[in-house]
C-alpha cells in the first residue's frame, strides 16, 4: 500500500524525568512540503524530531516512512530510511575542509579501500548546483561563515540521500538575510520532491517559507494548517495559548531634554580600522531613538563606545552635557547608563553565577549591598527575591546558576538588573535575539514602559518589525555612517531597506552629481 | 518548588563527593595491584601505610607536618583557579616565602615572639606575594601566559635562593649549604612532641576560613570570581580585570610564600639548600583540584594526600615497600579527577543537547 504522506508519526508520547515532553502527538509530511513545526522553547520540536532521527525512543506511537511501519533505533538507520538532520547546534569538526565533513563516515572507496575523492567532488557538486549552493569544498570549516556551515549541513544529509530533511531552528543562527538565502534553498529543495520539516519559533519565516504548519504547545499539537489559510495573529496565539500583542500599543511619545549627544564620534574597531565615522546622535528623555542598520556597520562599535567598552577615537559622548569620553564603564554606568548587552550570554551574565549574583552584578560594591567589604547576605536576597518575581523571571530560586535558565529568562535577569538600576539612558541591543513570542512581548512592553517613565532609550536592532514597532525615532546606520533620520511615521520597511544596504546614499550622490 | 531546590542541592552534593571517592577506591586498588605485583602483601603494606598516617598520636602529629603546607599551597592554587588563572608558581613562591622568613627569622634578634614570629610570617607573605605579582602584572598588561611565566619564576625561585644561600646568607662556618637557624622568638610551638606538628597547622586552618569568607562574602572576592568565570561580562559591570588579575595572583603567592615560612618556623628553623624543588606547590595543584577548589574540598584533600605522604614513610622502611608507590596513587587520583573534570564539562553544556547526539550518532543506545 503506498501512502499519501512520505512520513507519518502517530499518537508518538516521550516524557523525560518531570517533564512530558511529547504528548500524542500527530505528525504527517508529504512529498514536495516544506511543513514548519512551529512552538515556543521547551514546546516539545526538538524532542520530535530527535526521536524521528532515532535518538530518543518514543514512549509510544509508531512512525511510517512510505506507509510502511518502521522502528528506528540509531541514527545510522535514520539515515538509512532517508532521514536527515541539522541540529540546532552543528556538528562539524572544525579543522577539516568542507569536503572531508561532507563525506565523513560515508566515503566513496575505490578498489583497496582507496578513497575515491573525485567520485565525491562529482556528486556533491551536482548536488550543490541543483540547489544553487555555492560551497568551496577546500576550506576548512573553521573559517566559513555560520550560514555556509549550515549549508554544509544541508549537503551532508542530502549527500546521504535524505528524502526527509529536518531543520532545526536552522535560522536561529543566521543573519536576516542568510535566513533569506535559507528559504530560497528550502523552497528548492521542496521543488525537487524532497520533504522538509523546518522547525522555528518565529512567525514571519513559518508564513513565508512553510506549506503547512503544525503548532505544539506543551508536548501537545495545537493544530496543523494550511500557510495559506492563516495568519501571523492566529498563529501567534495558538502557539502561546493566549492573546499575544504583536504590535505593541504605545501612547504618544512626549521627548524631554536632551540625555545623551554624541558629537563627530570616531571609533575604531579591533584591527584599528574607522567603524563609527562622524557620528552625531541625540537622544532624549522619555523617546526611543532606533538604529536600523546591517550588522556590521560599526554599531557594536558604537555601543562599546558610549559604555566605555572601547575607547573614543576621536568627537565627543555627552551625557546631559558632561563629556563621558573616558573609557571607564564603572564610571559610565555610575552616572546612570544603563546597557543590555547585544550577547546576552558573553557579555550580559556570568553564566556560573547564580541569579541573584548575577542580579547584583553592578551593585554588589554599594552601601546598599555591602558595608565595610562585606556583602550584605539579606538585603541582596531581598532584592533579588522582588526581581525575580515583578519581572516574573521563571526558576525555582535566586540561587540557581544563570545558564540553567531559558534564552528568555536570561534576558529577564538583564533587563530586570537595568531597569531596576534606574538609568536615564539605556542602550539596548538586540533585545530579543533568538527569544519566542511570549518573551519577546515582555521585553517590548519594558522597553516601552521604561520609555514612558521618561527614560531616553537608545535601541539597536537588525530586525526591522522590531524596530518599526519600538521607535519613535529612526536612524539608519551604514558603513559607521548616519545615512538617515527619519521620525517613526516616515519609516517603511522598504525605505529602511534601501538605506541599510546604502542605496540612498547612492541616489543622492547621483543627485549630487548630476 | 523548595523540596524541588533542595533535592537538586543535595544531588550537587553527592556529585561532588562521588567521583572523588570513587578516584580514591580506585587508585588504593590499583596500588593494592601494584604492591601484589611487587610480590608484597598488600594488606600489610595498607596497614603500615595507615598506622604511619594516623596510628598513633606522633604519627598523627607528623602526618599535620605534612598537611600543613599542602593546606595553604593547594589554597593558593584554588585561589588563582577562582580568578580563571593557573598559578603553576606556587613553588616557587613556597620557595621564596621559606627564603624570606629564614632570612627575617635570623636577622632579628632581641625581639619578642609575638612580633617577631607575624614579622617572620610576613617576610614569607611578602616574598611569595612578589613571586605572585610579576608574572600577574605581564599577565595582566600584556596578556602574557601565566603558566609559562610562574613556570620560569619557579626556576628563577630555585635558583636564586641556591645562589643566596651558597654565597651571601651561608650560615658560618659554612660545612653546610644552609642559613643561619632562627631566632628562638620566630619560632612556633611545638605541639604532640617528639613529632614536629605545631602551631602552624592552625594558622593554615585559619587562611582556609579567610580565604573562604574572602571568596565569597566579600565584594572582594565576589570580584574575583567574576573576573574568573567571564571576564567579559566583568569588564562590562564595571570590574578592574587588570587589578583582579594582580591581586589573585598577589595573593596566592602570598599564601604559598606562608606555606614556606611556616615550614622553616615550624619545622626546619632555616633554610637548606634545594637543589631540586619541594613538590609542595605542584602537590597543590592535585589538593587543589582534588577539593573541588573550594577551602572546605581542600581541608579534606590535603589530608588525604598528608596522609599518604606520611604513612608512606613507614611502609617504606617497615614493611620495606617503595614510597613511590604512594606517588604513583596519588597521580591516579589525580588522572581520574580530571577525566571527570572533562566528563563534567560536557555534561554541563546547556541542554545537554550536543552530547546526547554526540553519543547517538557514535551509535550507541541513548535512550533508556
Ligand atoms: N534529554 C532531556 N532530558 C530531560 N528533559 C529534556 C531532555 N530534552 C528535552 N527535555 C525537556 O523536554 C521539553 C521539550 O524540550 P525540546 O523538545 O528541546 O523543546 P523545543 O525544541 O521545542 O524547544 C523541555 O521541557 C525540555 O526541558
Ligand atoms: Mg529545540
């Protein structure tokens, strides 16, 4: 009997120790379908799929490739079924070539056991020209990018012969427009009669790249749908379980003096090089100025430099007037900067800490926390303990370390030791960086009530929504360059498209020239 | 929630202590093996070494002469540890603090104990400390290696004190290559004679509590750990990376310099020339990391490893079995903590996702 469907798993149940991590759950993938399993952090996707690719044992359930019943204990044998898998974390060896990952554990043997090198470099590059994936077989993993990584992945398991390719969160890692190329590769591959399972948490792609969409929560499949007959609310809110602000409602915005000036800044960045040229920037009380830009154009540069992270170059960083150029971040952030951090987890917390030390991490030195070198135990336990739970940060207690925490609750510690710190400035990167809906929401509604309580707010971001949603105020970023400054009702995606990647500047300077 | 908190703590706990003990079961049978193999009875020899440890008040006495100075070096090793840095110098610091307090110990004279012996502990403190801070200064500056660099100082150590003591403190008449013996007012009190414990054990005991209420209930301290586990979010807060760095480094000299100077006030009353190095700072390195580098880990490992290094001077030349032996465990030991130092690494890489796949894929079963 064959099938409609090239994969089904039926009523599949897996509990881990407490926690119920798939609870009969349905799941079918046609020929030709990109089908994204959509669902917040700990829903349950990658517990799925581990146990398609043979690495966890289903408590129950059966799964069918081809209408046929099978049982897969290995990954050998996933991969013997046609299944393929790119894990959210990547395993290649970085020292060996691009080529020699590829093949690794699949070589092509000539007469002796010879390794028939050629016969590789043939069939992946016939591969790799179907989808359009320019890939350079000789170098070494170590030194591509992650997006080429992640394309090396893709040929791994297509080299393997999958039919069934699953993705997981595959654009997590990736730049707005590598996410782009991704899709693009997706859709081939989906053309070409291959199934693809695209796990994500993140709306936008799902209605973009997927035919069909199954929604988990809890273990549980919400509903499957088609991508035509839904939307990015619904979606939303199904994956959350409840009504979920995608837009934020903000009132009107109402500046005060002007907080942080910056005037003709240089900075330079680690080989000495210009990254911020000439930059003047003002931001005032109670408004939210955005810096749109790609990443790379010099805004972590600048973000170091108005934290006292990197030393000035060359212009001036006034705070309320008073130059802060030295490059001191206690100092800075004495005066009342507050800063969360574009890497949350390299710059923003000591992972090994607990929650509450990480909590403290700027005030554990004031007379509020420490009398005569000794740390206050009571008083910091206090704060912490209020923290936690007006900032609604999920653990069991202050004193877990901060890397058992979720993306999101890490990112709750940060905010909740900025805001609490009472800045006039805070300079926000990145805020919701591979967080899930719920999270994201959260972090917007700070930002706007911080906002609203008269603070001036600097936001840097590389996700335009976010942007759009957040601003009162625009600036383009380009090149270390400010090529534009819009207020929020001027902006349009596609205006701050084309002024990100530089193509303004080239109409006026035609303009110009002309 | 609590119950939960609780039951976590505790399974933290017993992971602590379990691969210890187990290193330790392992490594007595795999001595146990070796003496058989050496055609000795094993059992005799394990009951020589324990009544040579702890078998009699002396014996006890003499096996704290040999905790003594493991207590304060593995404590400076850990201490360093805390601030991300390899103190490999506590050597040459322990060298260097023995030298300065022979040195204060015998110059003084006229002066009463209860200056002269903090005076002598201090010159000890002092020198181990400068041992400490040149290569926390390059390291700090210039991004120097400090395991290179505390490598080099351990031999600038050795050697500069056998050049000081052959040439300019060589005590007269100079039939041998030692300093002049202390002054009576440097020397600390015996205790459980005709062994030669003394006060000195206390004084190590009292540093553990210092460094542990140091390291942890002082902003000091809290500094230092910051610096330790991310030096990028320290820099971030607000921390002194540079300073943290030189006063990690100050201070773990600065106790394995103490270790010297109450090994010559409590036990050789002057210096004698090396030749070649103690071990003492090295045995802290395996103290150290055998204690979890935290002071109450320590207190139990460097009595372990006194011990050990006590008894095994009576099953030498009672029962007539090479010490080495004893070497050999303790390196077992030492191999099997770090394999799991490596093991728990990986374990705690967040979600334990990669290793799960890692073992799949080597196509073994995962799931139970
Ligand atoms: N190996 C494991 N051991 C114990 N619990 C696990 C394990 N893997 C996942 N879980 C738990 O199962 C739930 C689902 O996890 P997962 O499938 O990784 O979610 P998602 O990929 O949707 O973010 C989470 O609560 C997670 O903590
Ligand atoms: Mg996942």
């Amino acid at each position: 009997m064959t099938s409609e469907f090239l994969l089904e798993m039926q009523g599949i149940s897996k509990s881990f120790p407490g926690v119920q991590a798939n609870k009969d759950i349905n799941f079918n993938l046609r020929r030709g379908e990109v089908h994204a399993l959509l669902g917040e952090n700990g829903a349950g996707k990658t517990t799925l799929m581990k146990i398609l690719f043979g690495l966890y044992k289903p408590d129950g359930g059966e799964i069918r490739l081809k209408g046929e019943k099978v049982e897969i204990n290995s990954p050998e044998e996933a991969i013997r079924q046609g299944i393929g898998m790119v894990h959210q974390h990547f395993m290649l060896i970085p020292p060996f070539t691009v080529l020699e990952n590829i093949i690794l554990g699949a070589e092509p043997r000539k007469s002796l056991g010879r390794l028939d090198q050629a016969k590789a470099v043939k069939k992946i590059n016939s591969l790799s020209q179907q989808l359009g994936l320019k890939v350079e077989l000789d170098t070494k993993i170590e030194n591509v990018t992650v997006g080429m990584q992640q394309r090396v992945e893709i040929l791994k398991a297509l080299y393997r012969e999958a039919e069934v390719l699953i993705l997981d969160e595959p654009t997590s890692v990736l730049t707005p427009q590598e996410a782009e190329d991704l899709g693009e590769i997706i859709r081939e591959l989906a053309a070409g009669g291959k199934g693809v399972v695209f796990i994500t948490h993140k709306l936008k792609e799902v209605m973009k790249f997927a035919d069909r969409i199954t929604v988990i929560r809890g273990g549980r499949v919400v509903d499957s749908v088609n991508s035509s007959e839904t939307d990015i609310q619904t979606l939303a809110e199904m994956m959350v379980g409840r009504k979920v602000f995608l837009e934020m409602k903000k009132g009107p915005c109402r500046p005060g003096k002007v907080i942080l000036q910056t005037k003709n800044l240089k900075v330079v960045d680690n080989r000495r090089l210009p990254a911020v040229k000439r930059v003047n920037l003002q931001v005032r009380a109670g408004e939210i100025l955005a810096v749109a830009g790609v990443d790379g154009n010099g805004q972590s540069e600048l973000i170091e430099a108005l934290t006292g992270l990197r030393p000035v170059a060359g212009g001036q960083i006034l705070l309320e007037g008073q130059e802060i150029n030295y490059a001191n971040p206690r100092r800075i952030l004495e005066k009342g900067v507050g800063h969360i951090p574009e890497d949350r987890q390299k710059r923003g917390l000591v992972l090994d800490f607990s929650i509450q030390e990480n909590l403290l991490l700027e005030l554990y030195r004031t007379p509020q926390f420490c009398r005569a070198g000794f740390l206050r135990k009571e008083q910091s336990l206090t704060y912490a303990e209020n923290l936690i739970e007006e900032f609604d940060i999920r653990t069991p207690g202050p004193g877990i370390k901060a890397s058992s925490l979720s993306g999101g609750n890490q990112q709750k510690v940060i905010i909740a030791r900025e805001i609490r710190r009472d800045p006039q400035l805070l300079i926000v990167a990145q805020p919701t960086r591979g967080l899930d809906v719920g999270a994201i929401e959260f972090v917007h509604k700070q930002l706007i009530s911080a906002r609203d309580l008269g603070k001036a707010i600097l936001l840097f971001s590389l996700e335009l929504d976010e942007i759009l949603s957040l601003a009162d105020r625009i600036v383009v970023i380009y090149e270390g360059e400010i090529v534009g400054n819009l207020a929020r009702e001027e902006a349009t995606e596609e205006k701050l498209g084309l002024m990100m990647t530089g193509g303004l500047l080239a109409e006026r300077e035609a303009v110009n020239d002309g | 929630m609590g119950e939960d908190l609780k039951k976590d703590l505790f399974k933290d706990y017993g992971q602590k202590l379990f691969f210890p003990l187990v290193a330790l079961f392992i490594s007595l049978f795999a001595g146990g093996l070796l003496i058989a193999w050496l055609g000795e009875n094993p059992y005799i020899a394990f009951r020589h070494l324990f009544q040579g440890a702890l078998g009699s008040a002396t014996n006890f006495g003499e096996t704290l002469v040999y905790t003594t100075p493991l207590l304060l070096t593995g404590l400076s090793i850990a201490l360093s540890f805390r601030c991300g840095l390899f103190n490999i110098g506590a050597e040459g610091q322990y060298i260097m603090g023995m030298m300065g307090a022979a040195w204060v110990g015998s110059i003084f004279t006229g002066l009463p104990a209860w200056l002269h012996i903090p005076l002598t502990m201090g010159a000890g403190i002092l020198s181990g400390c400068l041992w400490g801070v040149v290569p926390g200064v390059f390291k700090a500056k210039y991004g120097a290696h400090e395991v290179i660099l505390t490598i080099m100082m351990n031999y600038i150590a050795l050697h500069f004190t056998g050049y000081l003591v052959n040439y300019i403190l060589l005590a007269p008449p100079g039939y041998l290559p030692a300093t002049r013996v202390i002054n009576a007012s440097a020397k600390l009190t015996r205790l459980l004679p005709p062994s030669r414990a003394n006060t000195g054990f206390f004084v190590a005991i009292i540093c553990l509590v210092m460094v542990y209420i140091f390291l942890w209930k002082t902003k000091w301290g809290f500094e230092i750990r910051a610096v330790g586990l991310n030096q990028e979010a320290a820099r971030y807060a607000g921390i002194n990376v540079t300073k943290n760095i030189v006063l990690a480094m100050a201070l773990s000299g600065g106790l394995a310099g103490l270790a010297g100077a109450l090994q010559v006030q409590g036990i050789q009353y002057r210096f004698n020339d090396l030749f070649a190095f103690t071990g003492y700072g090295f045995d802290g390195i395996a103290v150290s990391l055998l204690g979890n580098n935290h002071p109450a880990g320590i207190i139990l490992s460097a009595f372990l490893f006194g011990s050990l290094n006590c008894g095994a001077l009576q099953m030498q030349s009672v029962a007539g079995i090479p010490k080495d032996l004893i070497g050999i465990m303790q390196a077992v030991i030492v191999f099997f903590i770090s394999a799991d130092y490596l093991l728990r690494k990986k374990l705690e890489q967040p979600l334990g996702e990669e290793i799960n796949v890692r073992r799949g894929s080597a196509g073994q079963e995962v799931a139970k």
